[in-house]
C-alpha cells in the first residue's frame, strides 16, 4: 500500500549521526532478515523502483552483496535477484567469505555475461520511469506480456 503511494523503495537512512552509518535499503533488509524471500516480495519492490545492486553496502549502498547467504541459490528468489540486478563488483564477490561456492559461481557467471537486452530495455525504463513505472507502463503500447516482464510480474 505504501509502495502504492509513492513510498521510495530505495529510502536511505541515516542511522548514527555521528557515525554518519547508513542503514540497509527494504530490499537488503528484506533479504538479509528473513529465512525464506518470496518471490512476490522481490517483484513487488522491484515493481516499485528497488534498485538490485550485488556490491557490498561499503561500496554502493544500495549493495546486496552481504545479505545474499541466506539465500538457497537454486531458488526462484535468488534466480529473480540476479536477473534484476542492475550493478555488479566481481572482485568482491569472489573476496566474499559468506557467500557459499554455488552463490560465488551464480553470481560471477551472471556479473561476466553480457546482460539480455530484454533486461537492458527493463533497466532502461526503471530509470526514465523511477518508482511511477507502475503507472506508464499500461499506457505503453507494447504486448501485455512485455509489460508484465517491465512490472516484475514474471521474469525468466
């Protein structure tokens, strides 16, 4: 509903002023603090704007990077992430000592494989768009299907 309204899925916060420490985007938050991801979860946010990065938070903070071992990698949820994932830093993911082999290798071969144009086009207009995609989107004049694929209703 929030989503609906205008909320920013990709809100940073400010946690410790002093330390001036960013708290983690909803979807690093999403991913990091439950179990089990849903993929309707991840679509929703992702229909709304929320930006998958696979960089650490140190890095880009907007960075999924971390919270990614929680995540069965054979998942519908992880296979979803990283088709959406619009940034990625192979050097860390290779560093990175809480990802498992079979994440480590998903992701790398994701990160060095030129990107669909298909996903190109949807990252094109989660740009122009932002979070009002929702609402462009029907007034397009594209096949249903491809507008189901820009709005994260199916993906793969």
């Amino acid at each position: 509903m929030l989503l609906s309204y205008g909320a920013d899925p990709n809100v940073r916060v400010v946690g410790d002023v002093a330390t001036n420490a960013i708290l983690r985007p909803p979807l690093a938050e999403l991913i990091a603090s439950n179990e089990i991801v849903t993929p309707e979860e991840l679509r929703l946010l992702m229909k709304y704007g929320a930006r998958v990065i696979l960089k650490t938070q140190f890095r880009d903070p907007d960075g999924l990077l971390n919270c990614l071992s929680n995540m069965d990698p054979q998942s519908d949820s992880f296979r979803i992430v990283l088709e959406a994932a619009e940034e990625f830093d192979p050097c860390m993911i290779r560093r990175n000592q809480q990802l498992n082999d079979e994440q480590r290798q998903l992701l790398l071969d994701r990160a060095t494989t030129p990107v669909p144009l298909k996903s190109r086009v949807r990252a094109h207009y989660r740009r122009l768009f932002g979070r009002q995609l929702p609402e462009f989107v029907p007034s397009l004049f594209i096949p249903r299907e491809l507008q189901s694929y820009l709005l994260y209703e199916h993906s793969f």
